[in-house]
C-alpha cells in the first residue's frame, strides 16, 4: 500500500512538472524545471538511446531530428497505454494535437515542422523547440530535450557557419543550471582526443550537473584482455575528476523492422551479454561491484528517472513560490489591460489620468530645478565636455582658450548644471580676446566721425569701434549660452520620468499608470521639448535686445567714466584734439606716421594778436591755441624719441614738444575683471597692430575703443544677461510649464486627445493581448493547484 502510495505521488509530480513544462515552451515562460539536455556529437548514438528509453522505434534518423531543431521528449509511464500515444504541442500554443500511433506519422511531423519553421526564420538551425508527448507502459517518466549533434562541418546546402551557430545554440540550452546534461561519446573515442570534451567542460566545468555516457561499448570490448585494462578504461581517471562515473551503454545494431516488443527484448539481451563477455573473456572479468552498476542501458535508464525525480522533489517548493509570484504579476497585468481597455470608451478618465501624470512630470521638473539628486547623479548626470559634445556645441565662438569653469569634471544636472553653465558662460565672456582694428578701418571710422566736428566726433568714433566689436562678438556667445541651457533643460524630462517611475508608486496603484501609451508619450516629450525650444527662442531675443540697448548709439554706457570725471588716457587723447575744430585735418594713421599730428594752420586766418577776442573762461585755450600756431618742423617717425628728428635734436623755439607721451592704458573695470580687459588691450595694441606705440594716434584710438568694449560687456553680463537668462529659462519652468503642456495636449477636441491613446486597430490588440495573458493565467493558476498538492505529499 506504501509503495503504491509512493508511485502516485511520483506519477502526479511528473505529471505536473510535464504540463509546466508545456506551458512554459508555448508562453516562454523561464521556469526553473528540472529538465536533462541530451548533447553529443553527430552519430554518437543520441537517436538510438531515445528510442531505446521510449521502448520503441520510430525511425528518428530519417529525419535527423537532432541536427537542426531541439526536440523535447515528454515520456508518461502509463500502465494502461499497452501501445505508445505520441502527440505534439501545437506551435505557439500548450494544446496538443491527437494521438498518433504510427512511428512513420511521427517521422513525418518531425521533419515537417523543421522544415516549415526553418523556412520561416530563414536559418539553418533554430532554438525552438518541438515538444512530444509519449504516453506508454514501458517508458518511465522521464523528460529529456535532445539537441542538434556537434559538427565538424556544415553538409551540402547548408551556410559554413552552422557548426558554430549549433555549438552556440547547445551551449545556450544546457547552460540553465537547473538542467542535468546527458553527454554521449562513442566508445571507439580516446579521452585525450575528445572533439567535445572542452565544449561540455565549458558548459559544466566541475560535471556536477554531467551524466557522461560511453554508447557503443560493445565495439570496445575485444581490445580488452587483461582485467587491468578494463577497470583503468571503466574509471576514466584523470580526465573526469574523481567524482564522475561515466555510463558505459550497447544498444542494439540491427535497424530492421521489427515489434516494439522485440526491440525491448534486444535491448535486454545487449546488456546481458555485455555483462557476459566482461565476466567469462576477460582474464580476471573486472571491479563488478564498483564499475557494475554502471555497465549497460538499464542501469543507466533507472539512474536518470531516479535522478530526475529528486531533483523534482527538490525542486518543488521553489516552483510553488515562483508559480505563486507569476500568477500574482500576470493577474496585475491583467487589471493593467482592463484599466487600458476601460480607459479607452471613457475619455473624461483617461483626461484625468494624463493631467495627473503631467503634473507630476512637471513637479519633478522643478524638483530638479530646486536641487534634487535622485536619480544618481553618477549615472545620469554630464560633465562639461559631455554636455558641450551631447549637445553640439564644442566650444564658445570666438573663445581661444579652453574654458573650464569651476567643477567642470562633476556630474551635474537640473539646477547645479544650470548654473555651472552661466559661469561658463560668464568666463568664457570675460577670457574672449577683443578682434583686432585695422588702420583702414580706423581711419575710416574715426576721420568720418571726426569730421563731424570737436572731440565729441572722436569719443563716438572710439564708442562706435567697441558697439560694432560688441555686436559682432558678444552675440554668438549669448546665442551659445540659450541652447546650452535649452540642452540641459530638455535632459531633465527623462529624469523626470525616472523619478516618477521611482517615487510615485501610490499613485500608480490607486490611479493606474500611463504605461504603454506610446503615443501619449511621445505626445508629452514633444510638447516639453516645443516649451522649451519656445523658452530659448525668446531669451535670445531677450539678451539680444539687452546687448542691442547697451551697443545703440543713445546708450551712455561707453561715456560713464567720462561723465563721473574719471581721468584716463583716451580723455586726455580727446582733450588734447579737443583743442582744434578742424582735428580730422591732423589725424594720420598711416603705418609710418609721425608720432603727433602735423598742425598746419596758415596764418592769414588768424586775426592779429591785439584784436583777438578772449572768451569768458576760455584765456587757457587760447593760450594754448597760440602755442600751437608756432611754426612745426618736420613730423618725427612714430617709432622715434620725440627729442630726435632726423638724427637731430630739437631746438629751442623751433619746435614744440607736443609728441608721443608714454603712458598705460587705464583699464577701467572691477579688480575680477581685470586680466581679461588687459587680454582685450594687449589684442589691440600688440604686434597684430603694425607695431604701433604708445603716443601714436593709433594706439590711443585702439585704447579707448578697447576700454569702452570691456564696459560694454560688463554692463551687458553683470547687470542684464545673466539675470535675463534665470528670468527667461527657470520661472516660466516652475510657474508655467504645466499649463503650456495642458494647453498643448488636453485643450483639445475628445476625438482629437483620443488619437494619443488609441491608435487604429489599437482596441483589437489590447483585447487579444488579454485573451492570450488571460489563458496563460488560467494554466499557470492549474499548475499552481497542482504543486499545492504535491507540496502535501512532501
């Protein structure tokens, strides 16, 4: 009564591991069944030994089943099926055909279906499997997966690289570690020359999980004479391990017709006389009680069911808890489906689901923005470099150094990146060399500007070369700095749905998720990066108006040091010009120019010395005016001391020391700003510059110009851009983003919204979806029970 007992527990563990089986082939479920991978090279005797554990033949080679798709055998020991009943799984399904009989039907669905599926996915070999079902009195329970054979090379019509795709195919089969591995090498095969050895050592490298079975053994057995020669072969020592104990298996030869009965018998009767010849014609027979239970295929066929049951046994309570765990995800899987499909006929819920998750998007959004570092900022953040190559912009216009502001190596986002960005900005502006003047353009300019009259003509000329400069090299950064800031705003939205994936998990469960609403993504992603792009578009329109106020004519930004007093070199330039109406007669600009201007005044237009009339206030100029009417010699170089002309010295009287004087520049900035307007200077006033000096014309113009371009761009930096930029990026981000995305995506006809959710033909897919997860769940569910029950029986 025990022993039967016993036995039903076995059959109904079999049983329910065979049915999970099946469902887990037909929904690809990865279920860690305990399963045995048969593998071997070809013609190593895999097709005669499944035939051999079937109890009978259904000429399998004609087929080569095992060369191009794996084959797995389910075999039932059922008592009452006095002839086998074999049916396949149906492709893609857990439903099994009818039974079949005869063994030349089942041939013909093997080669059948190999060749339709191989034909499909246009290949050679395939890693689907075909399942069969075999019912009958003489198997045992038993579930074997026989694979291609290994091969040397491909035969006749087939690509040369099968041999390696079968290899990696088996490979990928029995490496699961809940699989035992059935390796076959025939007898007639050396240890040390084994073709397959290393490839099952890759696989299993201790054989923990490897059944080694030597077929053919009977064309082994007349080389053996001496009973050491035996018991050394029969231990395969030192290429096995001490642990391993390989099978040694004869089946029988004769492929003739013959009855399933009859087969069995020639099974039985190879074993006996295998058994025979190593006891009576070997000197000695051999070790029969360590290597006996190890000769022949009955012994080998009650180790694997015996093997294969514990492993089930052991393996129940794991499968229970994960049969637990899959039944729990599908069936949340299938509210999700119902949420989706109910969503889809009621439009008011679907609209209240969308607003919710886009606020919630847009609330992370301002997370970022205020400071958050979740996600890891390792992993999702950039550094400089990354952010100028992600976003196609390498380097600032018209900068020549390499600008690398504070923290530039860290991985930065949201706000911190932000504002890492405007101090780049900020440096770039500050490190960016002034272009350089030509004498023509100079002389253009300032003789033009000149001519309007007074030394106002000359400050405009000087303002007008540092407006055009400004102009030309400011704007470039200020367009640079708006898309670097988009770059990084745009980044924030896979953030953002990061951390809405990570933080709102009550949301998702008492509201649903918007999950798989492809269209309403990518719906939401283009109208935030459409926010954004409108956000550039009109802070550079904003620092544009702000750099074309402090560059216009009417700005007083270029005089201020002026009107505050504030003496330096280009105001005693103007004032020393100042001193003559007609100026623009005495400018020369030329490469070899003297040093001071040429002042010819004739002296007919001068009014006699008693009837000149002295202004109110104005003794001093006219004093200096009649110093000036003094006859000048000739105009010393430009590179020459102003007491040298010609290799002379001046004479008293004759000549006036109005030359060159030699001063600095005064720059006229804040202590941090400094070096960079001395870098702007030194680009005017350097070797670029024909070798002008201080004292010439040129020089003193290219000073004051240079000075009024780093006002220019101080007052445009400190006091307008910077704070134009938070102004125009981060608040409409906090205050206003989610309306804009309302507006964008829900103030919108219901026809319309509904376009974002359900696409055509959209509802069909939905519905077969569930069908499918729905009658996975109910096999799942059946399994379920049935391990429940057998976890009593434990």
């Amino acid at each position: 009564m025990e022993s039967s007992t016993t036995s039903d527990a076995v059959k109904s563990r079999f049983e329910a591991f065979n049915r999970l089986q099946a469902a887990a082939v037909a929904f690809g479920e990865r279920v860690p069944i305990p399963e045995i991978v048969a593998l071997g090279g070809q013609s190593d005797g895999k097709s005669s030994l499944l035939e051999a554990l079937l109890g009978f033949r259904f000429n399998v080679r004609e087929v080569e089943m095992g060369t191009r798709r794996p084959l797995v055998l389910q075999m039932i020991h059922d008592p009452d099926a006095l002839e086998p009943r074999c049916r396949f799984q149906e492709e893609d399904s857990e439903d099994y055909g009818s039974p079949m009989v005869l063994a030349s039907a089942i041939a013909d669905v093997i080669r059948s279906r190999t060749e339709a599926h191989l034909k499909k996915v246009r290949g050679a070999v395939s890693a689907k499997p075909i399942v069969m079902r075999a019912e009958y009195a003489h198997c045992p329970n038993l579930t074997i997966i026989d694979t291609p054979g290994f091969i040397l090379k491909a035969k006749k019509g087939e690509p040369e690289g099968t041999p390696e795709e079968i290899l990696s195919m088996v490979k990928s089969l029995a490496s699961p570690p809940h699989r035992l591995l059935l390796f076959l090498q025939q007898s007639s095969v050396e240890w040390c020359s084994s073709l397959w050895l290393d490839a099952i050592r890759d696989i299993d490298p201790t054989f923990k999980r490897t059944i080694v079975v030597i077929s053919k053994f009977d064309n082994r057995l007349k080389e053996f004479t001496e009973r050491w020669e035996v018991d050394s072969y029969l231990s395969a020592g030192g290429y096995l391990g001490e642990n391993t104990r390989p099978f040694f298996v004869a089946l029988p030869k004769d492929r003739g017709v013959v009855s399933n009965e009859e087969f069995r018998r020639q099974i039985s009767q190879v074993d006996t006389d295998v058994r025979r010849h190593l006891r009576e014609n070997i000197k000695g027979g051999f070790n029969e009680e360590k290597y006996g239970p190890s000769i022949g295929f009955s012994c080998l066929r009650e180790y694997l069911e015996a093997e294969l049951q514990k492993r089930y046994k052991d393996a129940a309570p794991a499968t229970l808890a994960l049969l637990e765990q899959r039944c729990g995800e599908i069936t949340m899987e299938l509210a999700r489906l119902d949420t989706k499909l109910k969503v889809t006929s009621d439009v008011a819920h679907l609209r209240r689901l969308a607003m919710l998750h886009a606020a919630s998007i847009c609330s992370h959004v301002g997370a970022l923005l205020d400071g958050a570092a979740d996600p890891a900022p390792e992993q999702w953040g950039k550094t400089t470099t990354e952010e100028q190559m992600e976003s196609g912009f390498g380097s600032w216009p018209g900068v020549t150094v390499a600008v690398k502001p504070p923290n530039y190596t860290i991985k930065l986002y949201g706000g911190a990146a932000f504002e890492r960005v405007m101090h780049e900005f900020r440096c770039a502006t500050y490190s960016m060399e002034c272009p350089q003047l030509s004498r023509e353009k100079a002389a253009n300019i300032l003789l033009a500007h000149a001519g309007c009259g007074g030394g106002g003509g000359i400050s405009e000329a000087a303002a007008e070369i540092a407006r055009a400069a400004a102009r030309a090299w400011l704007a470039p950064l200020l367009d640079t700095a708006c898309e670097r800031l988009s770059f990084i705003l745009k980044n924030l939205f896979d953030l953002a749905m990061e951390r809405n994936s990570e933080h709102d998990s009550d949301y998702r469960r008492n509201n649903g998720d918007m999950d798989g609403y492809i269209g309403y993504h990518a719906a939401l992603r283009c109208s935030y990066n459409n926010f954004i792009n409108e956000l550039s578009k009109q802070s550079k329109q904003l620092v544009r108006h702000h750099l074309d106020s402090v560059t216009s004519p009417y700005s007083q930004v270029c005089y201020e040091n002026d009107l505050q007093g504030e003496p330096h070199s280009g105001s005693r330039f103007i004032h020393k010009y100042n001193q003559f109406p007609s100026a623009s007669f005495f400018l020369d600009l030329s490469e070899g120019a003297a040093s001071e201007e040429k002042l010819f005044v004739g002296q007919e237009n001068i009014p006699p010395k008693d009837h000149q009339q002295t202004p109110p206030g104005k003794g001093n100029e006219m004093e200096v005016l009649r110093e000036n009417q003094m006859t000048i010699p000739e105009t010393p170089s430009p590179d020459l001391p102003n007491d040298v002309i010609h290799g002379a010295k001046k004479e008293n009287g004759n000549c006036m020391d109005i030359g060159a004087r030699k001063r600095q520049a005064r720059v006229l900035t804040s202590g941090r700003n400094s070096d960079a307007c001395r870098n702007q200077n030194a680009s005017f006033l350097g070797a670029g510059h024909f070798g002008s000096k201080p004292g010439s014309s040129y020089f003193d113009i290219c000073s004051l110009a240079a000075q009024h371009f780093a006002r220019i761009r101080e007052v445009l930096v400190e006091r307008n851009v910077l704070s134009a930029l938070n102004s125009g990026f981060l608040t409409p981000c906090r205050n206003n983003l989610f309306v804009a995305l309302g507006v964008d995506l829900f103030a919108v006809s219901d026809d319309k919204f509904m376009d974002m959710f359900v696409a055509p033909g959209a509802i069909d897919v939905l519905q077969s979806e569930r069908q499918s997860l729905n009658k996975r769940h109910k096999i799942l569910q059946s399994c379920l029970s049935e391990f429940k029950n057998i976890a009593h029986t434990l």
